[in-house]
C-alpha cells in the first residue's frame, strides 16, 4: 500500500473498502504521505495507483499486475 514510503509508523486510513477495490490514505511523519488505490478488474487482472509527496517531492505511479498462469 505504501509505494514509495517503506518506513515504519506511517499513519493509515481505509477510505474505501469495496469488493473490488480498495483506497489507502496514509501520512509519514516527516517524509510525506500518499494515497494508494487497488482495483481489481477480473480474476487476473489488477490496476495499481499510488500518488503523493515522498523526501519532498512529488510521485505518481500507475501498475498492472496480471496472473498469467501457474509457475
């Protein structure tokens, strides 16, 4: 949920908490916050969305993770 925050006690707050999809607010005293929003849109297919301020500047990230089959 924390993308570009790895740090211990950063405060987190559930904002949605759906079937599919799941948004994570979260403040780290001292290096920024972000909001992180996962969605899942099929069985294999997930969408990945992070943006805030980490070190002072600014950071987006888009993802998608998909399940391809067995290792």
């Amino acid at each position: 949920i924390q993308l570009r925050h790895r740090q211990r006690g950063c405060n987190r707050f559930v904002v949605q908490d759906g079937a599919s999809e799941v948004v994570v607010q979260y403040t780290c005293p001292g290096n920024g916050y972000g909001r992180t929003s996962i969605r899942r849109e099929s069985r294999s297919l997930v969408q990945i969305s992070s943006s805030g301020i980490a070190n002072g500047a600014p950071f987006s990230v888009e993802a998608e993770a998909r399940h391809s089959g067995g290792c």
